[in-house]
C-alpha cells in the first residue's frame, strides 16, 4: 500500500475529533440564542397566560400591560392586550391601545393593515358604526379584504341597508359560498318595505328578484301571495301560496289562513278548506289544527268542525291538541266532571304558552314570536316555522 492510499484511509478518522468539536460548538451557539430568546419574553406575558387559562381576563390584561411594557418587540404583545380589552368591554383602551400601534414606525403593510381591521373592530363595538364603515371600506384593496367585508355585511344587516348589504354579498361571493340565501332574504326584507308602503310593483320586483337568488326562498312566495291579496288577484294568491308546497312544506302553516281566504274570496270556501286538510293528512306535522277547525265551523257547523279538529289532533297528539281536545270535550262531560276538565286545560294552556316556541335551529335562541333573521345569532331561515315543545 502506497502512503497517499493510507493517507486517504487515515484522513476521515483523524478528522473525527474536528466534526464531533464543529457539532458540539453549533448546538452550543443554538442553545445560547434559545435562551438568550426566552429571557427576553417578559415574565409578565406567562403570567397573562396563566390567568387567561384561569378565565381571570382582568389579572390577563394587567399582566399582559406590563409585559407590553417590558418587550423589546411590542406588536403581537400590545395587538393581543388591545383585543383583550375589547372583549373586556373596555372599549377606549382597546383603541387607545390599536392607535397608538398605528404610529408605530415598525407598524407597516401587512401588520398595518391587521391593526387597522382591529381597530375598526374596536370602534363598531364602541358603537361607532360610521369610523368602524371607513376603515372596513379602506381595507377592500389589501390582504384584510376578505374579514373586513364580512364585518361590512354584518354592519349593514344591522343598519337595515339592504341594498349595500346585496353588493357586499356579492363580492363575497366564491364557488364554496355564493351568499345567494343572504342575498334572497335582503331582497324579501326590501319587498315587505315596499308591501308596507303599498307600494306592489315594487314590492313584486324586489319578491320575485328573491326568488331568482334562490328558488326555494318560502318567504318571497309568501310575501308574493300577500301582494296578490292585497290587489284582489286571488288566484295568482293560491299560486303564490300553494308554490310553498314544493319549496319547503313546512312553511305552509304560516300561510294557511291566508291560503283559505284566496279560496274564500272567489268563493271557493269549500275547496280551499279541503287543501288544507289535505296539508294536514299529508304533512300531519304542520300547525293547521286551528285554522282547520275554525273554518270547519263557518262552512259546516260545530259538530263537523269538532270531528274534523279531534282527527287532526289524534293524527298529531302533543300539548296543542290536548288543550284543543279539553275544549272541544268539556261541553259533553259529565257537570261533576266539568270543572275537574276546566282546571285542567287552563294548567295545559299555562304550560303551553312557557314551552310552545319558535326556535332557532342554530342557536336555539327561543321565542314566542317568528324571525327570519335570528336576533340571536345573525342566521337567517333558521326558525322553526311550527312552534315546537322546548
């Protein structure tokens, strides 16, 4: 063997002490700077955590403020102290805080714009929905486009603007959600204006505009029969209505007595309180039981509207019926019964009016009186349209 082959064979081992000493000296300059870094975050900013996973939001932000105090970089820190505060309701530290962070000279694009949308954040929760629209508008070029017309759209639905919340929806809309529900709904809120003001070609274009958005939109029928029955074009009422059907079914209890009128009106009394008892034996979940029996009782008296409600009843039994069932029965109990009868359909009628609502399938934010626009939670369409035992 020649020395350059030894040499060659020898080299790599001789080398080894180099590598182990280049390792050991690299790990050693990575753990000074993890500590060097560590020992920069203020002690304060562990203290604020601690008391945010104890729920104690105001030790939070008085630990998170002297941590603000002590950092050598302040923006994360001093961003998430002022979302704190508004949280808190402390909504002038909030902007306090944001403002100052605008001045900031580190403060520029993309965190300039995150500030921005905070702030704009902190002053529609102080209620100052016009400084809060500003910021959200200027925002629309950057990279916060996105949340700030959400938070838009959010405004405007609060402030009843529907035409500016249709073109916010609008540019909101992508392949994965196209807002077409929202958009129908504003449209419909717009239509029962204009039916409010009389005013029916209005009221008719923005309704069947709705149902352009969406062709399942309930409300924009309904509110397309009202338009015909107040014109006295009651057939295009009875279509209107009974297009709900197809829509979503259980919907038309909230037009049942007004379907029956359409009918009534072109003197078709007797037909139109069939297609009721036909939505009943159909969709025995639908509240129809009232307006079955009442009309029952105009057209063909008090025996025939009793039997008529105690079939709808027994097809449906719940707390409703009963109350429905007490009353219609008490007439024929025996007198030593009656009172018993009495007392007992005014507990039922007591409990009803405590656990028969409307709720809202989001949220579940009950209420005696139906919404289309949660004012729970923001969601539209989600109320039950039958009341239902809560």
């Amino acid at each position: 063997m020649s020395d350059w082959e030894l040499w060659q064979l020898l080299l790599p081992i001789a080398l080894l002490p180099v590598f182990f000493g280049m390792g050991w000296f690299a790990a050693r300059i990575d753990m000074k700077t993890v500590l060097k870094q560590a020992k920069t975050v203020p002690t304060g900013f562990y203290d604020s955590l601690d008391a945010m996973v104890s729920r104690n939001s105001g030790k939070a932000a008085r630990q998170l403020a002297e941590a603000v105090e002590q950092a050598q970089n302040p923006y994360e820190p001093s961003l998430t102290l002022g979302k704190l505060y508004r949280q808190r309701g402390e909504n002038d530290k909030a902007i306090a805080m944001h403002q100052a962070l605008l001045h900031s000279p580190d403060v520029v694009g993309e965190r300039r714009e995150q500030v921005q949308y905070e702030l704009g954040l902190d002053y529609q929760s102080a209620g100052l929905v016009d400084r809060a629209e500003r910021i959200f508008l200027d925002l629309q070029q950057g990279n916060m486009a996105k949340p700030a017309r959400e938070v838009l759209l959010n405004i405007y639905q609060q402030d009843r603007d529907w035409e500016k919340a249709i073109s916010t929806a609008k540019l909101l809309a992508h392949d994965e959600q196209t807002y077409q529900f929202e958009i129908a709904q504003f449209y419909c809120e717009m239509a029962q204006a204009a039916l409010f003001r009389s005013d029916w070609e209005q009221a008719r274009t923005h309704a069947l505009t709705a149902l352009d958005a969406n062709k399942k939109c309930t409300r924009a029928n309904m509110i397309l029969g009202d338009i015909a029955q107040k014109t006295g074009d009651y057939p295009a009422a009875v279509a209107a209505y009974t297009a709900i059907e197809k829509q979503n079914y259980a919907y038309l209890s909230m037009v049942g007595e007004r379907l029956y009128d359409a009918y009534d009106a072109q003197g078709k009394g007797e037909e139109g309180l069939n297609v009721l008892m036909g939505y009943a034996q159909t969709f025995p979940q639908l509240d129809l039981v009232n307006v079955i029996y009442e009309k029952s009782l105009l057209l063909h008296g008090e025996a025939a509207a009793n039997a008529a409600a105690v079939e709808r009843v027994r097809a449906k039994p719940d707390l409703n019926g009963v109350y429905r069932l007490l009353g219609l029965q008490i007439s024929d109990l025996n007198p030593a019964w009656k009172a018993d009868a009495d007392m007992m359909r005014g507990i039922v009628g007591r409990q009803l009016q405590k656990s028969l609502m409307y709720r809202c399938r989001h949220c579940h934010f009950k209420s005696q009186v139906f919404f289309w626009h949660c004012p729970a939670c923001n969601k539209w369409e989600t109320f039950t349209p039958n009341k239902i035992e809560v």
